[in-house]
C-alpha cells in the first residue's frame, strides 16, 4: 500500500498547482486523475482551448472586417480544421508542461479513478480496472465542475452540446441558440458567431452576466447585439428536441406568455456549472454535501479530520485562478504554515470582444450594504492608444470609499480589459486609495492610462483627451 503526506483527488488547477506546490514544500505527494492528461476541465476542454478559438476567431474577424481600414487588404478563408489542430496543439503543448512539473518537483501521477475509503485511504480504480489503495495523511478533494443540466434538454454533444462539445463543432453552424447568458456561453457564442453563425441567447433572467456590475452589463450587452448577436431575456427553455439536421427548442416567458418555437442548427447549454462530487466515497469519511453538491469548510477543512476540499468543490467563485489559490493555501496549511485567500479580490474576466473584467464590489452591492462611495469613469474614447488601434468601445470605472478613498470595486470593458484588472487587484491588496492609482505616473500611450483617469475621476480631476 503506498502511504503520502497528501492525496489529492482531481488533476486540475486546483490539483495540479497543489501538488507542485507540496512538492516544493518536501512532502510526498500524489494526484489523482480520470483524464488521459492533467490540467482538468480548464487546460483540457475550458478555459485553455476556448481562449485558443477565441483568439483565432478574432483574427478571422479582425482580417474580415477590420484589416481594409489599417491599409491591409485581404481576403481571409476559414479553415476549421486547422483552426482545430493548433487548439489542440497549445492544449497538449501546456498538459506535457504540467506533467515536467509534477517530476520536477516529485509528485506523482496515479491514473484512475479516486474515491475515498475512509479515514486516510483513497480507493483508485484504473483504466484497466485494477484497484490501487493508497494510504495518506491528508486527502485533499480537488474534483472541480461539471456544465449543469436543464429539464428537457437532453445533451447528446451531436447536435445539443455543452461547453466541450462546443469547442469541436464539426462546421460553421448556420445558426446557434445558447442557452445561457453567462461567461461560457457568450464566449463560446462569441467564437462561432464570429467565423459566421447567427447567434440567439436564451437567457430566463432579465438581464446577461448576472454578477456583473449592471452599468457594464448593459454596456455589453449593446457591444454584442451591435455585433450581430440577438438576446431574449426573461425566457424560459422547457423542452429541447433533436434531430439529424438541427434542434427545436419550446421556450416560453417567465413573466408569462405565449410559447415560441425556436429552431436552430445547434443548441449549446451552458447554464452554469455545479460541484463534481457525487461517487467521493464521502459517506466513508461521513462528509454531505449540501443540496447543491458543494462541500462545506472551515478554511479548507471539512468535517472529516485530515480530508479537506478546494476549488470548484467548495463555495465561491467557479474560477481556475480561486482554484490555484485554494491549492496553494490548504498545502501551505497541511506543511504548518499561514495561509489565507481573500475571495473579495479575486477577479472575474469574459473574454469576448470587448473584453469584461472586473474585482471586488458592484455599485449595485455598495448600494445594498449602504456603503457611502465615488465612481470615477473613464471612456476609451478618450484614451490615446485605443483612438490610435480603432479598439474605442467601452470604459473604466472606480469605485472607492467615499470617506477613506479606499478602491472598493473596479470594472473595466474595453480592450484588453483582461490585463488591466491586474494592476488594480495589486492596488486593492495593499487597501489603496484611488488616489494612489490617480497619482502614478503610468506609460503614455497605454490603454492602462484609462484605468489611471478612471480613478482621478474619483476626485473630478481626469484630464486626458
């Protein structure tokens, strides 16, 4: 029976970052994983391959429609399945790094499927059927999401598809309807419209991106309409029906109403995701999950000693870099030292065009919490470098105590929205004042500057044309 410091159930950023963090840190460590490759849902079939056709699918865009005005004149063709094959490139490019890592830092990789079998042992069953027991000190669950399913709607990844089969259409729909207008579905819905799909979001609340501060929702919402992508908001889908050339839905408003009849070439589901713990053993160990899946903690500690769980598993943002945080934290806590993740700064990105990022409070959230603050806004209209690259849509915005001056919220669309939040998670670490960020001197012309004028406007003091 082989015995470790620490088992981690799940190889993805949440296991993998924590075993090469426990590897670092001197303890044996092993992870288990289902997949033919390490890196989990993000590396493999999320975040990594769809920031991959995001990326191409803009440039298709960018050639089509952008390039004539820049002086370039050309006349892009698509080629799917190469835009296929790089994807999958860059995947396995990133899962072979990961796997560098594990033997650099002496952490091993047992393939199989975990589950617990009681205090101290994890129960792995091979793809040979073979069952290993490995005997730890520490179980660390780490089995991240899976997409959430929808009464009458039957996912068959043919023609109704979620978020990994959205990534391997075998053609250019003629029409797409997504079910959800969350992250996921509207960068997914993003890539295909833009290599030519007409594009239908089925959304049953009143708005998109719920979470996301409603100002820049709004503003989002314009940018992709304007693009061609339609919205029904406040719609219920109740059934779904197949069939080899397409997909009739039955939607119907929440408000009450007539049902419509909406048919498309494809349907993509992406209604959100929910915790992957269902078959953990957890009964041997006496852990229940709550009604949703997720698993209750105490600073990563579950009720079970010596077991406890991270990322997706657990409450709080469905994010790959809280599931790194959370990795890092529960290791450096097992080896004996401090750790502590603060969930008010992690940042949240959509990473259509125009890109949508934000971190910490929503005006709407300061104004429930009856928090006194300033909002300073800053349109890329008026930023050098943005009038200069054509990329004017969207803005900056500040939000910042209004006695301390304390950066409380920041919200950023525009371009490279992504890579700007950054600067202010730092800025919010160290409970700056949005004069700190008024005050330094930032590169001229940067697209950063209008994250800088946003926060002088706090103070009514902007001053860039």
């Amino acid at each position: 029976m082989a015995q470790y410091d620490v088992v981690i159930i799940g190889g993805g950023p949440a296991g993998y970052n924590g075993a090469i963090r426990a590897g670092q840190l001197g303890l044996s460590v092993a992870v288990v994983e289902k997949r033919e490759t390490l890196g989990g849902t993000c590396l493999n079939v999320g975040c990594m391959p769809s920031k991959a056709l995001l990326h191409a699918s803009e440039m298709f865009e960018l050639a089509n429609k952008d390039f004539a005005t820049l002086g370039i004149e050309v006349t892009p063709t698509l080629n799917l399945p190469q835009m296929m094959k790089q994807k999958a490139e860059s995947v396995t490019a990133l899962t072979k790094g990961i796997e560098f890592l594990f033997k650099k830092n002496k952490a091993d990789w047992i393939k199989g499927m975990g589950r617990i079998a009681g205090p101290g042992k994890v129960e792995v069953t091979g793809p040979d059927g073979s069952v290993t027991v490995l005997e730890t000190k520490n179980i660390v669950i780490a089995t991240g999401s899976e997409p959430s399913g929808l009464p009458g709607v039957v996912v068959d990844n043919k023609r109704i598809v979620d978020s990994t089969g959205a990534l391997s259409l075998p053609e250019v729909p003629g029409s797409l309807i997504v079910i959800g207008a969350g992250i996921i579905g509207l960068e997914l819905g993003s890539v295909w419209r833009r290599l030519g799909a007409q594009v239908t979001v089925v959304e049953f609340l009143d708005r998109i991106t719920p979470g996301m501060d409603a100002e820049t929702a709004k503003t989002f919402q314009r940018s992709l309409t304007k693009q061609g992508m339609a919205f029904k908001l406040g719609a219920k889908v109740t059934g779904a029906k197949a069939s080899k050339t397409g997909v009739t839905l039955t939607v119907e408003p929440v408000a009450g109403g007539e049902i419509e009849t909406l048919t498309a070439d494809y349907v993509l589901l992406a209604i959100g995701r929910r915790p992957y713990t269902d078959g953990l053993g957890l009964e041997t160990v006496g852990i229940v999950p709550d009604k949703r899946g997720f698993i209750e903690t105490d600073h990563f500690k579950t009720s079970a000693p010596g077991v406890w769980a991270i990322g997706d598993a657990i409450h709080g943002p469905m994010l790959a870099h809280k599931a790194e945080e959370d990795s890092v934290a529960v290791i450096e806590l097992i080896a004996g030292k401090y750790a502590h993740v603060d969930y008010n700064l992690v940042p949240s990105v959509v990473y259509t065009y125009p890109e949508v990022a934000w971190v910490g409070k929503t005006e709407e959230q300061l104004k429930e919490a009856g928090v006194a603050y300033k909002a300073g806004k800053f349109p890329f209209t008026a930023n050098s470098r943005a009038k200069i690259n054509h990329e004017t849509e969207g803005f900056a915005k500040v939000l910042a105590d209004a006695t301390t001056d304390e950066i409380l919220g920041v919200h950023i669309i525009g371009p490279q929205a992504g890579e700007l939040i950054g600067e202010y998670c730092v800025a919010m670490a160290f409970r700056a004042a949005s004069e700190d960020i008024a005050r330094t001197v930032h590169p001229h012309p940067t697209r950063s500057e209008a994250g800088r004028q946003a926060a002088m406007g706090v103070e009514g003091w902007t001053m860039q044309a």
